[in-house]
C-alpha cells in the first residue's frame, strides 16, 4: 500500500467499530495528559520550579505539575534550553 495509507491495525480497529454500529468519525476522549501538555503555562511552571529549587528531579515536577517525564524533559532541554 502507499504511504499514505492507513496501517492494518488501524483499519481492524475502525471495521470493530462499524460492527458495532459506531459511524462516529470523531475522536473519544482519552484519559491520560492531553497531547499539549507542553504549553505556554506549563513552560513557566518548569521554568519556576527550577529557579525556586535547582535540583528538583523530573519525578518531583512531574507529581508536582501532572505532567509525563517526557514533556518535562522537552521542556527543559528544547524550551528552556537547560543542560547539566
């Protein structure tokens, strides 16, 4: 198939649902951290624990915030510009 083409678990999830008489084409919201748990706000959150307590780790801002270790680390690294 193209490039462009769905993926076979894609199309078997999709011909599921239409057994089950769901035509919905929209998204069902999913639990979890929204996919733009990376934002303006939670940028400034980083940004303020770290200048409030340097050696914070990932694990505390991640309970502290609600947010996955992989947002914090692109935040830090790619918003922030941080390194060690």
């Amino acid at each position: 198939m193209g490039e462009q083409a769905p993926s076979d678990h894609t199309v078997f999830n999709w011909f599921r649902e239409f057994e089950r008489d769901n035509f919905s084409v929209q998204d069902a919201p999913r639990s979890g951290s929204p996919s733009t748990s990376v934002n303006e706000q939670t940028i400034d959150a980083v940004r303020k624990i770290i200048e409030d307590e340097p050696h914070s780790t990932y694990q505390q801002i991640e309970n502290i915030l609600g947010i996955s270790s992989t947002a914090i680390n692109s935040i830090i690294h790619d918003y922030l510009n941080l390194r060690k």
